[in-house]
C-alpha cells in the first residue's frame, strides 16, 4: 500500500485503489441537480425498497459502512438510473421542460407546477409511477396539485 502514490486533482484526493471484486460495478447517473430534483419522487417510488435496504445498512453500521453498504449502494444507484432511463424514453420532452424550469429558478419547486403536472401525467401514464409527498396531511390537497402556488411569479402555476 505504501508503494501506491496518491494522484492530486485540484487539492482534492483521488484514492486509485480499485474496489474489492465482490462489490458489483455500476455506472455513476451523471446527472445534475435539476434532472435528479425533477426525477427524485419517482426514483423514491420505484427504489423505495433499495434505497430502505441501504438505508438500515448504514444504521446497523453506526455511521461508518462504507464499503460494508457498497453492495445496497451500488443497487439503489441501478434503480435510479433506470427511472431516468425510463423517464427519457417515455417523457423527456416533459421532463426536460420540468428540469430545465427548476434549473432557471433556483431549484424552486412551486415556480414550475405547469411542467410539473404535465411530467407527473406522462410519467404515471407510461411508468405507473406517481408523485406522493411523504408526511403531506391527508385531508389537504397536496401542494403540488394546488391551482394556485402563494410564492410563485404572476402567471406561473
């Protein structure tokens, strides 16, 4: 291990020393912020199962678990990838207006409910994948299906 020179890119420490075999390989999503936001309800629909399992992984490893939850990790990085897939086979035009709205208002959900009730139509027609808030209070219409948004600009819904 000593022999191994560390590579530095920019202060930041690439670590070379390739993973052990028996953790699978997967292929990082490459997405940023505003496709992942547009996306993150479905990816929390479909994955639910993966992302608990890593999820009780992590607590059993007292905050550490690295490597030991690399395996979890690995299969809830797969499942979001194959929302996004999914997403982009069956609504990118929808999903790109979606993102790129979050991406041109700083991330704010409520300034682009119009592309968002058009993404969460195409996505529930084609996927079966539907957008619950979790802990939304059961006897109020859920803020992303309000017709009025109190914060967003005038003429946005």
């Amino acid at each position: 291990m000593a022999a191994r020179q560390p590579r530095f890119n920019q202060q930041v420490l690439i670590d070379t020393t390739p993973l052990p075999d028996d953790i699978p390989k997967v292929k990082e999503i490459g997405a940023s912020s505003a496709p992942l936001m547009s996306a993150s309800f479905f990816i929390g629909a479909r994955c639910k199962p993966y992302n608990d399992d890593y999820m009780v992984c992590k607590t059993e490893a007292n905050g550490k678990g690295e490597l030991e939850c690399m395996k979890e990790g690995r299969k809830v990085t797969r499942c979001a990838a194959s929302v996004l897939e999914d997403i982009n086979k069956y609504c990118l035009e929808d999903f790109r207006k979606h993102w790129q709205c979050l991406d041109n208002n700083n991330q704010q959900l409520w300034q682009c409910r119009s592309a968002e009730r058009s993404l969460n139509k195409c996505v529930f027609d084609n996927l079966k994948l539907e957008k619950v808030i979790p802990g939304a209070p059961e006897n109020e219409v859920p803020v992303h299906l309000r017709k009025r948004q109190i914060f967003a600009h005038p003429g946005r819904h």
